[in-house]
C-alpha cells in the first residue's frame, strides 16, 4: 500500500487537497509546484499509504511520528475520492494505519479531526476513537481536535 513512486503520493495529495481543501491544513495550489526532491522527501519523511482500485488511486493517508508527543503517531492527510466514499475504503485505510502503529510497537494512534469535518468524525468514533481533550486554533480560524484509539 505505500506509494510505489513519488508521482503517486503527488498525483493523489493533488487531488486529495483540490477536491476537500478546507479538510487539510495546505493550500490547495501549494504542492502542484514542489519540485520532485520535495516529493521523494515527503515520501521519506513519513509512512504514507494509498488505497488502490485496480490501477486508479481512490485513497490515502499517512502515519507520521511525534516523539516528543503522546500519542507518538498520528494519522494525517487521510482522504477517500468520492466516487470511492461508502465502500469500506476509508474503514480499509484506518485499519492499515492501526496494524502499522501495532508494528511499530505502538499501543496508541491518534489523529486530528476539524470541527465540521463530521464524515471523518462518524468514521473515527464509529472505530473507538475518542476525543483526548487537547483542541486549538488553526490559523484560518477553523479549530481541531485531538482524538486517540487504544489498539487492541
């Protein structure tokens, strides 16, 4: 499930943050103009996954570390395309993301949610996840919060 190439992770962060930019905290324009050494560090820099169909890219995320933080990794940039949405594609790639923080020795994954994001929400609590008490201020104004699963 790892990107099998830089342009993968590029190709559907792209479409990702034009399709739901108020989801993500990058502007959408903002990486269609990283150059190939940005990407290949991006792809290095943290443990992101896509979801497939066949050869089309119908989903992604990615599990970066926190070492001064608990929890110490944290699913970020998760996204499904929305021809994707309501076929298990979004449950597929939070499982991914768990079974990898359980490999890494990890009891714990946590995540940010946006207010207003409810799908993601709904998606997260559904699977256990619950809010940590740590929230704050994004700078547009919009405001997050912390939530964590303790893995079985």
């Amino acid at each position: 499930m790892p990107p099998q190439s830089w342009r993968d992770l590029r190709d559907i962060r792209i479409r990702a943050l034009n399709e739901s930019p108020m989801a993500f905290l990058s502007e959408p324009g903002e990486p269609a103009s990283w150059s190939r050494a940005h990407w290949m560090a991006a792809c290095e820099r943290s443990h992101w996954f896509i979801a497939w169909t066949g050869d089309v890219a119908v989903g992604l995320g990615r599990v970066a570390n926190y070492p001064d933080e608990s929890p110490r990794l944290h699913l970020e940039a998760m996204w499904v395309d929305p021809p994707s949405r309501k076929q298990g594609i979004g449950k597929d790639l939070l499982a991914y993301a768990e079974a990898y923080a359980r490999g890494c020795g990890e009891t714990t994954l946590g995540l940010w949610v946006v207010r207003g994001n409810d799908a993601a929400l709904r998606l997260y609590e559904s699977h256990g996840y619950a809010p940590t008490g740590r929230e704050g201020p994004l700078p547009d104004g919009r405001h997050e919060q912390e939530f964590a699963h303790r893995l079985t």
